[in-house]
C-alpha cells in the first residue's frame, strides 16, 4: 500500500504527457441537483497524466462541485467521467479541501496517518512513511502535536501531508490556500510546486488567484459562472522548475493579466 | 503564578464584596425591623444554626451528594446509549423521541408518589428521580453530537472507503464528546435539584437522610435557620457538582477539542 514507486519523474518530460493515456476524461459533464439547479453544463476537459491543471472561475460557478464530482463525491447527471482509463478509479485520487478538515483529537502524525488506517494498511511502514511526509512538508518537528497547537498554514500543510499518504497519483485541490495570507500562501505554492515535482501525480487545482494558478500551472482553464462551463484553456508555457523569480518574469504578468482579463468577463 | 493569584483575586472579588453586603444589609433588616427568627433568621443565626449541626449537614450533604452524583452518572451513560440509538436508526428516533421529550415536560412531583409506590421509599427512588430530571439534556446532546457533523470531513472519510465501523469509531463517537460534555454541564447541575426533589418525597426516614428530607423537616418544625443551612448546603452542593463536571469537561475539550484556525 505504502511502497513507494520508481521514481516517476522520467516518464515525463516536460509536454509529452499527452502521448500516454490521460489521468483524466471529461466529456460532456453537467451536473443538475435535485433542486433543478444546474450547477454544471457540458465541461470537456483532457488532463495528461502528471499535468498539473488549474481551474479559475468566478465564486460559485462549480469549479468546486466539479473537483467533488470527479473524486465522486458528487455524481454527475450528464456525460461520463473517467480517470486513468477507468470510470470508477478513486484508489489513486486524494482531496485537499479548502478548510484543513484535521481531527482535533489526533495528534499531527495520527492525521497524516489515518487514510493508511482506513485503508487497512500495514502501521510500521506508515508511521515511518508518514514521518518522512511530515518532513517533506517542513513540520518534522511537529508530528507530536496537536492541529490547534499549529497555524492555519501549517494546518494545510498536514492537509497536504495526509493527501499524499496513499501515493495518489491524482490530487484534487479545492482552494486550499484560500484562507491563508499572501506571503503564506506564496510559500506554500513554492512547496506544493516542489512535491509536485518530486512524484508528478496529476493534480486539478481549484482556486479564485489568478497569479497561484499561473505559478502552479501546466495549463489553466477558466469557467464561466453558473452553470459551470470551460470558456478559456490557456497553456503557461513558462519554464519548469518555477521559482520564485517567475512572479517578477513579464511572461508570468503577461498571463496573469490574460487570464485576469478573462475571468472578469465571466463575473 | 503571581499574576494567577491576582486574577483569581479580581475575579472572586466582586461576587465577595456582593455576597458581604447582602449578608450586612439582611442583618441589618432583621435586627431593625425586628423580625421572628422563625420567619427571616439573620445570617448569624444561619452561621450558628450550621455550625451547631455541622455533622449532620454534612452526613446529610453527603448522602444527597451520593444520590445525586449516582443519578448523573446513571444519565451520562443511559443518554449517550439512547443518543447513540437515536443517530443510528432514524425509525426509533422519531418512533422514541417524543417520548423522550415527555421526561423534560413531565412535572417530576406527579411521578414521584408512583417511584414511590413501585420502588419505595430510599436511595434507589431519589437516584431515579435524579437520573429522570437529568438524562433528558444527555439525550439529545450525545443524538446532535452523533449527527451533526463536519461534510468536509465525512466526505474525507467516503473517499478513503472508510467502513461504517471506522467512520463512527474514528469520526463520529470522538466528535460527539464535545457536545456530551456540554450536556454532562447542564445535566450535573439538574441531578442534584433532582436528588433533593427526591428526596422530599422518597427520603430516607430518621436515621439516615439527605438534604431535601432535612429541609422538609425543618420547615415542619419552623426551624428556619437550620432550613437556611440546609439550603445553603444545597446550593454548595450543585455549585460543587458542577464545578467538577465543568472542569473536568474544559480540561478534556482544552485538550483535543480546541477550535482550528483557518487563517
């Protein structure tokens, strides 16, 4: 359960994600809730395995009800959904949501630990698998206490320790930064950046900051108001690694101001 | 630990300086306006009448202590097993639940000459008076606590696959404790008012009695001022009782239960 895989960062270099079969197939997804809101309509969206895509749109226009509906957490009532070839594939996929959602009564380790718990793994290869994820997140020192001895930032930093417990090879990040101030925030798209690089799983990133999404982002994808619709898709061909040097880059402004423009049309 | 020591200063201070006029003005009253001890018996009379039976309060305190802290503890686990009953299966919660609701609407007086006849006189009916007064905020704390839960986190929960046994064992029972502890308060407090209505109808007899038997004695009797001990027994009692559930409730939430930040 715990293993880790062969490094996966040689299977893909920067681009050629596209040639092998894609993490995920939208096609034609719409979403009406029993209510008759419809809170999606006919989302085609292809995401290459390893990609890292980001959604911007406007406050409630579905991004969130999309990232739910594809970890099936929501069914979808139009088109199909399918993930690395398979319609029901869920082992693969984690979910960061916008509050950290940590038990109060674990300590940090005990909620880094418990998606290995539900899943019935093995506990000594965990315990240590954990550790080195609550390293990699920069909270080694941390793993003893409790979620309200911690900061918000590195509340989401569990969060996201918890998420990569399972080596998922999807990661669904629904505005996870959203609460958090600016300079946090920046350090934690620095971090996020970085794991990313490390395992290149797939990840589908909600969020209303246009400057995160393009630092993030293989490609960004912008939604129009509801019913949720994909209206722009827009590649940020800038170079990978990012550092913190792109934010001051004119190419990184250029997209920030584009696709700032065309959420604005949307609101 | 100075500046504990000075807070808990400020703090008891001005419910001190409060309960020393009161006690001066009441003096004050009976002695100026010359009322029979037997009718409003001034706080010396209280303070001698108290003093003067010491050892029996204090048996008798100890006895309703028991009652009471008996029939809270009868409660505690009774309320959290309905609770728990209640958020399992929807069809006896709503075949159940008004009946519950007849244990807080029922005046406990109209019930009691029936504990008394089917139980008799003693301890065991004035526990049962207590556990009937308090069990009701236990139910439906420990039912809201056991139902009322974070989406976010029930969803973390469907999408590790997580089994019903683990979702109630690792999400449901512990986010439950914060709302029994809020309940445990409420009902802790309700068990000794409980323990000493029992004890008006179903105490004890001669030897052995609780508070609520010596109150009714001594208003028989017109001793007033012993009736005023014996109520102000009374009143330290629940303080006490609740004091102790609360503590221990803040110590428990101050643990693991503290709210997130999420900024």
């Amino acid at each position: 359960m715990t293993t880790r895989r062969p490094a996966p960062s040689s299977l893909r270099s920067l681009g050629d994600g596209l040639t092998g079969s894609p993490a995920l197939v939208a096609e034609g997804v719409g979403l009406t809730y029993a209510g008759g809101i419809e809170a999606l309509r006919n989302v085609d969206l292809t995401v290459a395995d390893g990609q890292f895509v980001s959604i911007v749109g406007p406050s409630g226009c579905g991004k969130s009800t999309f990232l739910k509906a594809v970890a099936g957490l929501i069914p979808i009532t139009h088109g199909t959904l399918t993930l690395r070839g398979d319609s029901d594939r869920r082992a693969d996929v984690a979910f960061v949501f916008q509050s950290p959602t940590l038990l109060t009564w674990r300590t940090v380790l005990g909620n880094v630990e418990l998606p290995n718990e539900l899943r019935g793994g093995g506990r000594s290869t965990a315990r240590s698998h954990a550790r080195e994820l609550l390293a990699l997140v920069g909270l080694a020192d941390f793993a003893d206490r409790f979620p309200s001895e911690l900061s918000g930032g590195m509340q989401m930093r569990v969060s996201l320790a918890r998420a990569l417990m399972t080596d998922p090879r999807i990661m669904l990040l629904d505005e996870p930064f959203g609460a958090l101030d600016d300079l946090t925030r920046q350090r934690l798209n620095e971090d996020l950046h970085r794991i990313w690089l490390r395992d290149r799983w797939t990840g589908l990133f909600v969020t209303h900051n246009v400057s995160e999404a393009v630092y993030l982002s293989d490609r960004v994808v912008v939604m129009s108001s509801r019913p949720g619709q994909i209206v722009a898709d827009v590649p940020i061909e800038l170079s990978i690694p990012r550092t913190p040097d792109h934010r001051s880059d004119p190419g990184f402004a250029a997209y920030v101001r584009e696709i700032g423009a065309r959420l604005r049309e949307e609101v | 630990m100075a500046a504990r020591a000075s807070a808990l200063v400020r703090s008891a201070l001005p419910p001190l300086t409060l309960f020393l006029t009161v006690a001066a003005l009441w003096h004050g009253a009976t002695a100026i306006l010359n009322i029979p001890a037997f009718v409003l018996p001034g706080p010396a009379d209280v303070a001698r009448e108290a003093f003067a039976n010491g050892a029996r309060l204090v048996s008798a305190t100890g006895l309703t202590a028991v009652a009471a802290l008996s029939g809270f503890c009868a409660s505690l686990v009774i309320g959290c097993l309905i609770g728990f009953a209640f958020s399992q299966w929807p069809l006896v919660r709503s075949s159940c639940y008004p009946y519950a609701i007849f244990l807080q609407t029922v005046p406990i007086v109209a019930i009691a000459p029936l504990i008394i006849i089917w139980f008799g006189t003693g301890l065991q009916s004035v526990i049962l008076v207590a556990f009937i007064v308090s069990l009701f905020p236990m139910i439906t704390n420990a039912t809201a606590g056991l139902t009322t839960l974070d989406r976010d986190l029930l969803a973390l929960f469907r999408l590790y696959h997580a089994s019903r046994w683990q979702t109630l064992t690792k999400l449901r029972l512990p986010a439950a404790v914060p709302f029994v502890i809020a309940g445990a308060k409420t009902s802790s407090g309700l068990s000794v008012i409980g323990a000493i209505v029992g004890e008006f109808f179903a105490g004890y007899g001669a030897e052995r009695y609780g508070l609520g038997y010596l109150i009714t004695l001594t208003s028989g009797q017109l001793k007033t001022a012993y009736l005023f001990s014996a109520v102000l027994c009374s009143t330290a009692l629940g303080l006490v009782m609740f004091g102790a559930i609360s503590a221990i409730g803040n110590a428990v939430l101050n643990r693991w239960f503290r709210h997130q930040t999420h900024g």
